[in-house]
C-alpha cells in the first residue's frame, strides 16, 4: 500500500506543476473595444424639446420598472407575464444551457481522472499451451489514473473556454434584452386594449346620443316638420356609429387575447384597464448621455460579448499551429491473485506522453485561423450596428416626445371647440335656423376629435414606454 501512495505521488505532483505551467496565458489578441460610431450627443431641433442629458439625472437601466409604471394593476400583469411568458421562459433554460457547455468546456483544463477495476480469467487448451496441458490464467487489476489530457502549452483550451465563457455571457444579456421587450410589448398591449375599450365607450355613448336624434327627427318628419333628407341624414350616423362600435367590439376582444399571449396565462378580469387614463400611468424619464446609454443596453453588450468570443477563438486558430501534447498515466496494482491485488510488491504504474506536430495539413490551419479573423470583423461590424441602430432607436423617440405635447394640446383644444360647435348647431336645428346636414357635420367632427384625442394619448403613453424600452430601462 506504501508503493501504491508513493507511486501516485510520484504522478500527481509533476502533473500538478505543469497544469499550473500550461494556464498562464493563450494566443488570443488583446481585447480592444471598437469605437462607438455613433454622435457624442443626441439629435437637436424643432422636434427634439427637452431632450438635452441634464448632469446627475437618473439613467432608465437605473430605473426598475416597477417605479416607472404608476398604475398598480399593470404592475400585477407584467408581473404575470414575467413568470408565465414562454420566449421568456425558453431565454432562461438557454442560459442554463449555455453556463452547463461553458462548464464542459472549462473541466478541459484539468485532468479526468478515473478509478477502473478489472478482472480477468482466460483458459488455455492443451493445444496452445507451452506446457503441453491446459492452463487458466487470472490477472486482476486496479488503477487511477488519466488518459488524453492535453497541456495547454499555447492556450488553445483555455481560447475555447474564454468563447465559451463569452456565449454564455450573451446568452445572460439576451435574456435581459427579452425581458425589457416582454415589459415593454406588454405595456403597450395593456395600453392599446385601455385605448380600444375607451374608443368602444366612446360609440357607445355616440349611439345613444345618435340614436336619440334619430328618433326625435323621425317624431319631426311623422308631423311634417322635417324632410326625409333629413331623416336620412341622422340615420346614416346610427348606422356609422352601429358599424364602429361592431369594429370595436371585435378589437377589444383580439387585444384580450393578444394580451393572454404576451402574459403566458389568463389576466383576471379586474386587473384588465377600463379606460386610457393619463400620462400618470407611467414615470416621465429623461434619455441620459448617448456614451453611456449605447454602452448599457443589454443587446448591444450581448453583441460585444460575441466579439470578445470570436476574438478568443483567434487565440485558438493561432494555437492549432503549434505542437499538441497529451498525458496518459495511471496507477494501482495488478496481482494473478484477487487476494494477493493489494500485497506489497504488487504495485504497477503507466506513463505515456504523446506530442502531435502538425507539419503539412492542406492549408486546413491557415484557413481556420482565416475564418476566425474574418468571423471576428463580422462580429465588429455587428457590434457597431447594433450601437448605431440603438442611437435611431433613442432618437426617433425623443423626436416623438417632443412633438406629442403639442399634438395632445391641439386636439384636446379641437374637441373643445367641436363640441360647441356640435352643441350649437344641434341648438340651430331644433330652432328651425339650419338643416340637419349642419347637426351631422358637427357630430362627425366632434367624434373624429375625440377619437384621434384617444389615439394621440395612447401614442403619448407608448412614446413613453418605448423610450423607457430603447433606454435600456426594464432589466430591473
């Protein structure tokens, strides 16, 4: 048992140094992260108000999302969605996934080392045996040891494990990326079927009101104080107004079933929104400074990950041309008796070192190191357009921040001003001053209004959102 300890000493310890020796370094390029294509400030104009970074303001990415949504019921829904959501779900597992082959590709550093038992009893015939009688031979063995493990000399295993290491971390940042887009969209969901119900609301109440002046221009023309036309007049405003609230009806339902979809399971009814609300709903965000905005967002990182993974992988390819050298080794005991395995002297051991020169392979070096040179211009070219796409992103909503306070003054002044004018002109016609023709026009603009009211709120809350969205923000 003495020889055993002394022999397996013997081997781990040089092992032990030359595993240290082969880890130190790889042949991959220094890492330099490629400069940001995109301006140093954001755009400035007449559509940009408020847009300029202010010293000290909050960053998005800073901003959980639990504090930028005001209202509590959509809270609970993105809550829903954030542990029932299926792409959600599948980005997690590929993390899991990716961390398991990045700890694969990790143990290739080190040595596996195998404990192996074995036993063997074999009869001779009296024809091929020496003596001239039948034999049986028995030999029996146990053993520790290694085989095929490769020092890492010139880093090629420790380039692989830093790619792997690298998709790992993309995988890490893609599920934040899906994570803000499943906040977002379903924000936004929420939004338009708030949107939708008030528009449904609003033909509600225009076909009572419509439907009304119906009935009173029908008593009119029964006792001939009001023409046909007239009555012709007010009906096709019912029968518009019939037609959209059948259009709405149907909308609302798609956006309910949308919005199942996004959360991965049914919303309880009493969190579903009644009506738009206000700017309330959500927290006004300022957009920060482009360096450090564009440096944040998780699927411009995710993108830097791969190229540091692809530039890793050119440490491999420059690897491949330098010698390979592998250990096999183990030992143990090996006895013609299974009682005598363990008796001193019995002890037995097995060192074989191999070394691989590549020396002509067709060109299949110098094209792989090609390949991984090629493939990491890629992955810069990537890089940079997922900054400059991120800087449009930003831009096009602050471009539409600034302009939509100007929008919701003007068309909350237009459905004022519609509505007086509806309330007049229907106060005209019952006086016998003007035609119905004049009541009709006024309705359908005092409802246009206030339906485009409705559809400039809603882009004013989802400019919000999707400002928050490409800002980085919903991580948290």
């Amino acid at each position: 048992m003495r020889d055993i300890k002394r022999i397996t000493t013997s081997l781990c310890l040089p092992l032990g140094v030359l595993i240290c020796l082969t880890g130190c370094s790889t042949m991959a390029p220094t890492y330099t992260r490629p400069e940001s294509p995109a301006p140093t400030a954001w755009p400035s104009g007449p559509a940009y108000k408020n847009s300029a970074a202010k010293p000290g303001e909050r960053a998005a990415a800073d901003t959980p999302w639990k504090d930028f949504f005001q209202d509590e019921n959509l809270r609970k829904v993105i809550d829903l969605a954030l542990a029932n959501n299926r792409d959600l779900r599948v980005a997690t597992l590929t993390i899991e996934k990716y961390q398991a082959m990045y700890q694969i590709q990790r143990a290739e550093l080190f040595p596996t080392v195998n404990a192996t038992g074995s036993g063997t009893v074999q009869r001779y015939p009296a024809s091929v045996s020496s003596s001239g009688n039948a034999s049986i031979a028995r030999s029996y063995s146990a053993n520790l040891g290694f085989s095929s493990y490769e020092l890492d000399f010139f880093g090629r295993v420790r380039s692989l494990k830093d790619q792997a290491l690298e998709q790992y971390l993309a995988t890490e940042q893609a599920r934040i990326s899906s994570q803000i887009s499943l906040v977002a969209q379903v924000a936004s969901s929420y939004l338009t079927l708030a949107a939708d119900r008030e528009r449904l609301q609003l033909v509600t109440d225009t076909l009572a009101s419509q439907q009304a002046s119906y009935d009173l221009t029908k008593r009119r023309y029964e006792l001939g104080a009001s023409s046909e036309l007239d009555l012709r007049q007010a009906q096709t405003s019912v029968d518009t107004a019939r037609a959209d609230m059948a259009k709405y009806t149907s909308q609302v339902a798609q956006d309910e079933n949308g919005l199942t979809l996004l959360v991965g399971s049914p919303v309880p009814a009493e969190l579903l929104p009644s009506k738009l609300g206000t700017t309330a709903m959500v927290k006004e965000i300022g957009p920060g400074l482009p360096s450090e905005v564009l440096q944040r967002r998780p699927d411009i990182l995710q993108a830097e990950s791969l190229l540091k993974g692809a530039n890793a992988n050119i440490g491999a390819a420059r690897a491949a041309f330098f010698p390979r050298i592998s250990l096999t080794a183990s030992a143990g005991t090996t006895s013609d008796q299974l009682a005598n395995l363990f008796a001193p002297g019995s002890a037995a051991w097995a060192f074989a070192p191999q070394i691989s020169l590549p020396i002509f392979d067709g060109g299949a070096n110098r094209a792989n190191l090609n390949v991984a040179k090629v493939d990491r211009q890629i992955y810069v070219a990537q890089y940079e357009k997922a900054i400059q796409t991120a800087f449009q992103e930003v831009a096009n909503a602050l471009a539409e921040r600034g302009t939509l306070g100007d929008q919701l003054t003007a068309q909350q002044s237009l459905v004022e001003a519609t509505t007086v004018s509806y309330n007049l002109s229907e106060a005209r016609y019952r006086n016998g001053v003007d035609s119905y023709l004049v009541v009709l026009d006024s309705q359908r603009s005092q409802y246009a209004a206030r339906q485009n009211l409705i559809s400039v709120s809603l882009s004013r809350l989802t400019n919000l959102v999707t400002l928050y969205k490409v800002l980085g923000g919903g991580g948290i």
